[in-house]
C-alpha cells in the first residue's frame, strides 16, 4: 500500500502549493464548506497549507461516511480519476458527460449530475489552463484516503485469476551475453589477416537452439540493432563498441528499459499520451490484480490523447471516436508484438467491447520505477582452471555482458559457460577493452582466487598483442557534399559510424573509394586513433544522440508524465 501511494499519489504537493499560493479564496471556501468557520481570506500560504490540513484531517476522519454518501455514478467518476492521474479532460463538458455515459452505461443526464455534485462538496475541481483543455481533477490529498473503498468496489474477486506473464524468466539477459561473446568471436575486427569472418545467422541460431527459439534469438537481434548496439550489415554482425561501453554502465532498470520498452515507444516516436496510457495499464494490476477492459483503456487513452491537445483543434466527438479507435487498436497489436502486454479475447478476433488487456512484466515494474537489480544480486563468477568461466543467472548484467565480451561461449543455458582464449582476448581489445583493466576484472569478480595457470598464461597473451594487428580495418573521413554518394554506393559494405565517417574492412572497397576521392578531388582524411580516447568520447556521444534518442531522459520520461500537470494553469475552482 504504501508504495502504491508513492506510485499514485505523486503530484500531491503541487495541488497543495498551487492552492495556497494562487487560490486563496477557493482555501477559504473549501474551509467554510467543512467547519462553516467564516474565517478571514488569507494570503499567506503558511496560513492557507495550514487550513488545507485540517481539511484533509476531516476528510481522513469521515472518509467512511463521505464515500457512502456517494451515487454510482459519482464512485465510477472517481474511480475513472484515480485510475488516470486525478483528471479527466474535456474540450466542452457535454462531450465528457457523453463520453462517459457511452462506456459505462450510464445517462448523460445522471453523468453531469454526478460531476456537478462532486464539484459543489468539493471532492473534485475544476482546472483552466491557458492553451491546452480544460480538465477535472480530484486532488490526491482526497484520492489516498478513498483509494482502498474505490479498490474494494470495483475488484471483481469472482472472476478467474490471470497473472501478467514473465518475459523476463525467458533469460534475454543470458541470451543477450551469450549473442555478445558469439558476435565478438565471428565479426571481422581483429582479423589478423584482413579476412572477413562472415557471420552465419542458421549457424548463429542453431548454436542457442537448445536455449531460445529461433524468432526469440531473431527478435532481440533486431531490437538491438535497432538503436545500433549491433549492426548488421549484408551477412556480417558486429557489436558497436562505442555504445556497448556506454551501455553495461546503465542501472539494471535502463537496460530492461532497452530490451522490452524501447523499440515500442521508438516506433511511436515517444508519443506522449501512448506512454501515458501504457503507465495507467501498468498501475491498474498493482491495484485490481486483473485485466482491464479494452474499452476502459481506451477511454484513458482518449484521456490522454485530449491532455495534450491544444484548444483551438476543434474535436467532433464522433468522427473523432472513430478516428482514434483505429488507432488505439493499432496501439493494441502493437502492444502484444512487442510481449508487453496480452489481450485476454472472448472470442477469435480481438474485440473493444468484450476483451480485456494485462501487461506483462517486467513492464509492469519497469513503468511503475521498481527497482530491478534485485533480480540480479551475483556479482561473481567461477574462473576453472582450465580457462572456463562458470556464470549464474542472477549475475549482474553489466558483469555478464564484460565476460561475454573477453570469453567465447560455451553453453548458454541457466548456467552460462565461456572460454578465454588468446583469440578472444584479442577480440575483446579490438572492442576497446583495456589490458590492464581485463585481468583487474577478472580478479575483481572471480568468486576465488584466479588459478595460477589462467592468470599467468592471460598475461603472457596480453603482453604478446600490439595494437599494430587491429590496423588492418581503415577509418576514413569523406567531404560532407560527396559522402552520401559513397553511403549509399557501399551501403552494405561499410560501416559509417558517425556522419561522413565510414569504418572500412575491405582493401579494395578502400581503394575504390580513394579512387573516387582522387579523381573527383574529393577530400578524404584517414581517423588513426580509432581507439584513442578522444575519439571514442565523441563516438560515444554521437552514436548515443543518434541511435538511443530519450536515453538519457528515460527516468525523467518515466516519472513526469502523468504526474506533473502540464501547460498554464489559469484558476483552479469548483465550477464548470
């Protein structure tokens, strides 16, 4: 309970400092209505966040006889309230009340009685904001204390249970790591020969067959080639280095982020009010422990929809129901496309008014910002003397994706088995690991001491290798006028890994293209510190800018929307 209130009532503050700051009179009225007190209207805000406790006391005390009091109707607003934000918006208050009385079987008539009656006891408020439409909010300072008679009321106990399926007890984390060490062991960047190393995708998922299906292995290649963590280029994959580092230093929360909720949101292009609707999926489990009817969220998502539409688009009700039907139930597939949710059907065919929706997790705990490290508390691994390294599956993902990248594997499975071996300390150079900081991992992380023999014999190795067998792949710089010629000539040969910037492993594509440069006076500058610092910072920045757009703002994301109030408050009262 306490960390539902956390999730739900998270804008309570800014009700009570925008009231006692900006509505002095409304604190008066409200005061009145509860303790017929005439007191003076005040203007400090000390005085009026003062009143506004003692009326929260009154409502904590009289909760029970408060909610009692209440028709149907009202309770069905109230619950529509609690379960999107606080609020329910309107371009003109007749489409709420039809809107309403459409989806939950009610008049329009008892609707606009029952919202007018919440008004006047100030259970709800109306809300004017400058450019965008007007909404009706209930206050979380009431919504706490009602939370668990609303709960009570609209659980169905009688219904058959359905728990949200658990995506994440298909390993994709073992998965992840193990397509890592295999991709880093057959992609072309430490060839000491300039041989490229062809990846076979049939060899690939026939390796991992005896772990995942093959179309569980093809989806998260995709979703992380998606946003360039790997890049598949004709028949080769490799892993982008640049974002790898960047990535294993991401929280457990951020990385699930990635696997499960990125690609979905990418497609929708983040779209505000489908990000919004998601978040009132993921709190209606926490709360009533089953599906949500389809059209129930699509009433929310209209919800939604409406927040953030500006008032001079004139809406027509019924041409936009239809409108956003289609693409609500677009949203719906798209939903069980991506395992983030599954629709409960009556029938064959999915239908709005029948089914129902539960979201999967880790979706669920990923939107309502539970903490997911615990999942993964190991933070060792068992180094064998005969070079194996031994990994459970709660090893921590930024552990598992580091041995992944210095080991080839063995065995994915429950149990994750990798081998050192000179190539694969190679492999793991050419990505951009250190030496030094290879064995300080490894002793850092061992559950015991390294064995004496796979200590010293990875030293040796290490100290063997010069950079000079990583020179065999050139990086060069094309004039910004002519490197779209030469992107899309080459497009499945080169790699361009910032704008006008292309990674080249081939020697005659390479003379190709200073031939063209040459005969077309062409600018052409070659990148030598391809694993230098400072040039790895500003790949770094670009490939994150460009390829995990939102990244960086994805706590943010998480938490604003639906918890902050958005645009230009006018005036709070309790009239329409």
């Amino acid at each position: 309970m306490k960390e539902l209130n956390k999730i739900l009532f998270s804008n309570e503050e800014n009700f009570i400092d925008w009231i006692s700051k900006s509505e002095p009179q409304l604190v008066k009225d409200i005061h009145y209505y509860f303790f017929k007190k005439d007191l003076d209207q005040s203007y400090d805000s000390e005085e009026n966040k003062k009143r506004l406790s003692e009326i929260e006391k009154y409502y904590q005390e009289n909760i029970s006889s408060i909610y009692f009091s209440l028709t149907k109707s009202e309770k069905v607003i109230l619950y529509l309230m609690q379960n999107s934000f606080g609020w329910l918006v309107y371009d003109r208050v007749e489409n709420l009340t039809k809107l309403i009385a459409k989806f939950f079987n009610f008049s329009p008539e008892e609707v606009s009685i029952a919202i007018n009656s919440l008004l006047n006891r100030y259970i709800i408020f109306n809300y004017k904001r400058l450019n965008l439409y007007d909404f009706l909010y209930c206050p979380p300072v009431f919504l706490k204390y009602i939370f668990e008679y609303l709960r009570n009321d609209f659980s169905n106990n009688n219904s058959i249970e359905i728990k949200p399926e658990n995506i994440l007890k298909g390993n994709y984390i073992q998965l992840i790591a193990g397509l890592i060490s295999y991709i880093v062991n057959y992609s072309p960047r430490s060839s000491e020969n300039n041989e490229i190393h062809k990846i076979d995708l049939e060899k690939l998922l026939e390796f991992f067959s005896d772990f995942a299906e093959k179309d569980q292995i093809e989806s998260i290649i995709k979703k992380l080639t998606r946003f360039g963590f790997f890049q598949k280029y004709s028949n080769r994959v490799i892993i982008n280095k640049f974002l790898f580092d960047t990535i294993v230093k991401l929280s457990v929360n951020e990385q699930l982020f990635i696997i499960f909720l990125y690609e979905f949101l990418d497609q929708l292009e983040f779209h505000k009010p489908t990000f919004m609707a998601i978040k009132i999926l993921s709190h209606y489990y926490l709360i009533y422990k089953k599906p949500l009817p389809l059209k129930e969220l699509f009433f929310y998502y209209i919800n939604a929809e409406l927040y953030f539409t500006p008032k001079n688009e004139n809406k027509n009700l019924l041409s936009m129901l239809k409108h956003e039907e289609i693409k609500f139930m677009s949203f719906v597939r798209q939903l069980e496309h991506h395992k983030i949710a599954k629709v409960i059907k009556a029938g064959d065919t999915v239908s709005l008014t029948n089914d129902s929706i539960i979201m999967n997790e880790p979706a669920i705990s990923l939107l309502n910002d539970f903490d997911l490290s615990s999942n993964y508390p190991q933070t060792t691994f068992v180094v064998d003397s005969n070079f194996e390294i031994f990994a459970e599956p709660e090893i921590r993902p930024d552990i598992l994706f580091k041995v992944a990248l210095i080991s080839e594997p063995k065995t994915i499975q429950l149990m994750s088995i990798f081998r050192i071996t000179k190539e694969s300390l190679k492999k793991s150079l050419a990505y951009g690991m250190k030496k030094e900081e290879i064995i300080e991992f490894l002793r850092v992380h061992s559950k015991h001491k390294i064995p004496e023999n796979v200590e010293k014999s990875i030293i040796e190795t290490l100290n063997e290798i010069t950079f000079e067998e990583f020179k065999n792949y050139k990086i060069v710089q094309i004039s910004a006028h002519f490197s779209s010629f030469i992107r899309e000539k080459y497009k499945n040969s080169i790699i361009e890994i910032e704008p006008h910037t292309f990674l080249i492993f081939d020697e005659n594509i390479l003379k190709n293209i200073e031939e063209y440069c040459n005969e077309n006076k062409v600018s052409i500058k070659y990148i030598t510190d391809f694993l230098g610092e400072k040039y790895h910072q500003l790949v770094t920045k670009f490939q994150l800018e460009h390829n995990i757009k939102h990244l960086h703002t994805i706590k943010d994301f998480l938490n604003f929307y639906g918890s902050q109030h958005l645009g230009n408050i006018l005036k709070v009262d309790n009239k329409i």
